[in-house]
C-alpha cells in the first residue's frame, strides 16, 4: 500500500462532520463536531485497518458526544484503541468508548492507557494488518506520539503538526527544544509521506509541512529576540505577545503567552 487515494464521488468533502471519509489505503477520518479557535474543524478521529481486514485501530476518540461515539463505533470490531496526547478533545471518550467497545487504550502516559501497558519510543503494534510505529514527539505536550503507518506511507500526527496554522507548546521547561527536536525528526521521513493531523484536513507531506513548521518556529524566534532588544531582558510574555502577535487575534493571546514563554525559556538556553 502507499500513496492517497483519488477522491471519488462517494467521498466526503472536509470538514464532513460524522461521516466516516477515506484518506489513505489504510486510513480514514471521522470528524467530530467541536469546532472552535482551539480545535479548528473539530477533532479527527483516525481509523485504521488494512484492505481487507475486520478489525481496526481507532485514534484519539475524541469528545463525549452520543453521535460521534456510535458513528466510530460502526466502524468496529475495534482492536485497539490510541491516544496522541493528553488533551481532552482528543481523549475525554477513551474509556466510555473502550468499555463499549471492548478494547484496550493504550498510551505515552501509562496513566491513559486501559487494559495495556503505555507505549514506548520506537514500538511496534502489530494491529488490524498494520505495521504501526510510535514516534515520541514532545513539544505540544510533554506526552505527544505521532504514529507512522509505514504499510501505507502516512503519519497521525496529533496535534504535534496540524493541517492548518501551527501549534500551541506545551506549559512545561523545555517544550520549544523539545519541540524543535521532534520536528525535525518529522522532516526525516521518506517524501510524499502523508500527514494525517489531529486537526484541519490531511496534507501531501509530512517532511515538508515539518520543515515550514521550523522555518516558521525559527521566524518568531528571531522576533522575539527582536522584541527583548526593545523591551529589555525579562519582560512578561504578554509584552512580548503585544509585539510579535500583534496581528494574531487577541481572543487566541492567551495561548500565544504559552508559546512565548516557551520560547524565552528555549532563547535562555542557546543565547546564554
């Protein structure tokens, strides 16, 4: 298997709220109806299973929503389900849907996971004819996955790389650096690997949106050096927001003074 599949007649459009709508050989998304500045469309539930196989992997559940839980549910029998981070428009569903479901939840944070052990940097799962593998990419938290299918050349990348805009760092020391490192451990895979995000809609290339991704995190570092030459050493992240997000809508400045301060503590330790 490898490459997209051509959009046919019975494919959904996105944003297609609650319609099961196939990406990829072995990928499929359902977009739950959350919509919002955080969340974007919604939340992309992935379903995975090779051509021909019953059972199938379900990723990031998603809300606690009567509508979207049955729509996955049809989707069964589901062998294993995924988390890719902690947040709540991700996993607030996982357990209500593994006990219906009869499955195990498995994640970085043992702490999420149902059944079955937390996963590990570089493991395999061997589930619904796939060959899954597990990249740990902290950054947007400190508990973020990305998942190559490498029978079908794509990435689920949580929300570590969205199909839209860029992402929010996480509020922990270290999340820029982090991060950076597991961008570019993104922009190594093979080209043309598919990019299957959390949110907003599925892209061709998963290395080249890493590597707009770091030219882009590279472009606000520089304006925030630019900003502390104006400001001085130590001013508040929100003094910083007001310069280098001017143009950024203010309802989003609260999660811009998270990047920030991520982004002072990264510019504290390879500036020092």
């Amino acid at each position: 298997m490898s490459g997209r599949l051509v959009p046919g007649p019975d494919t959904a459009p996105h944003p297609a709220y609650e319609q099961l709508r196939p990406v990829t050989e072995a990928a499929s998304v359902v977009l739950a109806d959350n919509p919002s500045p955080m969340t974007l469309d919604g939340t992309n539930t992935w379903i995975l299973r090779a051509p021909g196989q019953p059972g199938c992997v379900v990723v990031d559940p998603g809300p606690e929503d009567t509508v979207h839980l049955d729509r996955l549910a049809a989707c069964g029998p589901v062998e294993l389900v995924v988390l890719t981070h902690r947040h709540l428009d991700h996993t607030e569903a996982a357990r209500t849907f593994a006990e219906r479901v009869g499955a195990p939840v498995r994640a970085l944070d043992p702490e999420l996971s149902l059944g079955a052990e937390g996963l590990g940097a570089g493991e395999r799962l061997a589930v619904a004819g796939l060959d899954l593998r597990v990249l740990v990419t902290p950054g947007h938290t400190d508990d973020s996955l990305c998942l190559v299918v490498d029978d079908d050349g794509s990435v689920l990348t949580g929300d570590t790389v969205l199909g839209r805009g860029t992402t929010v760092l996480g509020d922990y020391d270290g999340a820029l650096t982090d991060y950076l490192a597991s961008l570019r451990g993104l922009a190594e895979l093979p080209p043309g690997t598919t990019l299957l995000p959390g949110h907003g809609p599925d892209l061709p290339d998963a290395g080249d949106t890493a590597r707009y991704y770091l030219r882009h995190r590279e472009e606000r570092l520089d304006q925030v050096r630019a900003a502390l030459r104006e400001l001085g050493p130590a001013p508040s992240p929100r003094q910083v927001v007001e310069i280098v997000y001017a143009d950024v809508d203010r309802s989003l400045w609260p999660a811009a003074d998270q990047s920030v301060a991520a982004q002072l503590a990264h510019l504290g330790r390879v500036d020092s």
